[in-house]
C-alpha cells in the first residue's frame, strides 16, 4: 500500500518502547463514584496525559465508548501545550480495542491537529493510520481537507485527494465540497466548474445541498447573482432542499448590489414554504436593510413578519416592531 507520508519519523513501531510505555503506569486510576460524562473522560484524559500515563489514557478512551461517550472537540486538546506527547499517543491509540473506539480516536486525534494548525503532524497520524490498518476512510481525511481548502492551499489538498486515489481510498462527495468550497469563496469559478465536472464524470458524484451552497455562494461573490437565483432553481428541480445559508447568499448578494426591492421580492416569493427559513430569510432581510438604512423596506419586511407571526429573535429588530415607528 503506498504510504501517505514515506518519509515520516513520527508514527514509532518499536514493541520495545511500547512495552516500556505501559510497564511505566501498569495500573489505571479507579473511576470515582460519580455520573460519568464526555467532558468528565476529556478532564480524565487530560490528567492522564499530564502525568504521561499511556496505561490510563488506553483505559479511558476504551471505556468512555463502551458507555457510549464519544471523543470530543476537547479530548486531546493538551496537544496545544504539549505536541511532543504525539508518538507515544499514536502508539496508545494503536493498542485500543479494535473497531469504532480506535478508529474514532484516531479520526479525533486528526481533527485536533488540524483544529490547531498543524495538518503535517495529522498526515502522519493518518500514515499510520493506513500502513496498520486501522480503518483509515475518507471521514478521516475531512479535517485536513478543510483546514488545506480554508488556508487556500488547494494544490497540497489536491495533492491529499491524490493520495486518498493511491491508497485506495476514494474521495467522497463532502471531500470535495471542501475545495469547492474554497474555490467558490474566492470567485473563481472556472476552477469550480472543472472540480464539478471531475465530480461528475470522474467520481461519479452527483451534487448534494452543500454542492450547490459552495455554486450559489460562488456566483454570489463573483457578483453574478442572477446566476446564482438560476442555481437556486435548478437544485430546487433537482429535489435537493436548500440549505438557509443558500438563501442567505442571494439575499447578502442583492443587497450588496443595491437591489433592495428584489431582494424583499425573493424573500417573499419564498414565503409560507418553511417556517423556519422564513423566520431566517424575513430576520436577516429586515436586520441588513435596518443596517443599510433602507428603512421603507424595512418596515414593509417586519409587517409581513407580525402578519405572519414570525418569531422576531433579535433585539435589535425587537425595537422597531411597536408602531413600527423608524425614523429616518
């Protein structure tokens, strides 16, 4: 199997450091008597980690999945103050029961690099991940294609998908939203359009909401919200039900182009559908258009709200609802 980083010196293998880690802390801390919980395991974990204690921090991740606590956000984030722990973890991690807890360890483990700026020391976390087996999918490699895309650096992410390819991993549809994503948020939509296109006839990947989110967000930004509205169309067509921050777009896109009564007329062309895109749609219309200025719009917006009894969120838009008195 082709290694994603063959030159990595991280991801140690020696049965002899391994016997030396656990010999060290051979017995785990007792659970006290107290209602466990996924941030009691993350607190456990982190003292664990503290004290180097491999033996206990094997012992907790197993445990907090067999009474059904997941990893968090926050299970490793020691990381921050103390990377250097990061050989004998990934050591830990690979002695874990087999299945969902390893596994899920790992893909948590990879986020959190990520989440901290440093996806090298993730490509090799899922080196090892892959030379040994350990269930390496394409849900493992979402956090360092989504901190590559954010950063712009889209040939090292084309290069992760490549390697993805090589390792006969195939990317999915969420993969590659990422970087169209990215592409759209930039305006370039000729690298988008060829990215849909691989999609398409390469993968045979067909587009899902957060596809055509990235195309509307895309068209938008390019100042080409018309086409945008004609992608809104299509996916509508297509049965895919859009996302509020789709809508969002088109309606952040009319407004920066100063169509103002075309954008009250798409929110309400919309109206009655769904009642919780038109509390987001009537809400975010009302609070730009107070925002701008653009009080006659305003005031006709939030009484459409009030007649359809639409739930007013924001205090700032709490103010201008009695008498709806807004002077300019």
């Amino acid at each position: 199997m082709q290694s994603l980083r063959p030159n990595s010196k991280l991801l140690l293998s020696s049965p002899s450091l391994l016997r030396y880690i656990y010999s060290q802390h051979p017995k785990p801390k007792p659970f006290p008597p107290q209602e466990p919980s996924s941030a009691y395991y993350d607190s456990l974990v982190r003292e664990a980690a503290g004290n180097r204690d491999f033996a206990a921090i094997r012992h907790l991740l197993n445990k907090r999945v067999r009474d059904g606590f997941f990893n968090t956000a926050n299970t490793f984030n020691f990381l921050a103050t103390d990377p250097s722990i990061i050989p004998h973890l990934c050591l830990t991690l690979a002695q874990l029961d087999k299945g969902f807890a390893r596994k899920s360890a790992y893909d948590s483990l990879i986020a959190s690099l990520c989440k901290l700026h440093r996806t090298e020391l993730a490509l090799d976390v899922v080196d090892g991940m892959v030379r040994d087996g350990h269930g390496a999918n394409a849900c493992t490699f979402h956090p360092i294609l989504n901190a590559l895309s954010r950063k712009k650096r889209m040939d090292e992410a084309w290069r992760v998908l490549d390697l993805m390819k090589e390792n006969r991993i195939p990317p999915d549809r969420t993969a590659y939203n990422y970087l169209l994503t990215a592409y759209c948020c930039a305006g370039d939509l000729s690298s988008a359009a060829g990215l849909l296109t691989r999609m398409a006839e390469e993968e045979g990947l067909e587009a899902d909401a957060r596809t055509y989110d990235a195309l509307v967000l895309g068209a938008c930004k390019a100042g080409k919200v018309e086409g945008a509205i004609v992608v809104l169309r299509r996916m509508e067509d297509d049965g895919v039900p859009p996302l509020y921050s789709t809508h969002a777009h088109v309606v952040g896109g009319l407004l920066k182009m100063g169509f103002y009564s075309q954008a009250v007329e798409f929110v309400m062309s919309y109206a009655g559908r769904d009642r919780g895109l038109d509390t987001e749609n009537f809400g975010l219309l009302s609070s730009r258009l107070i925002d701008l200025k653009r009080f006659d719009e305003a005031r006709l917006v939030l009484k459409e709200m009030e007649k359809m009894g639409l739930r007013i969120r924001s205090a700032k838009l709490k103010e201008f609802v009695p008498g709806l008195n807004v002077k300019d």
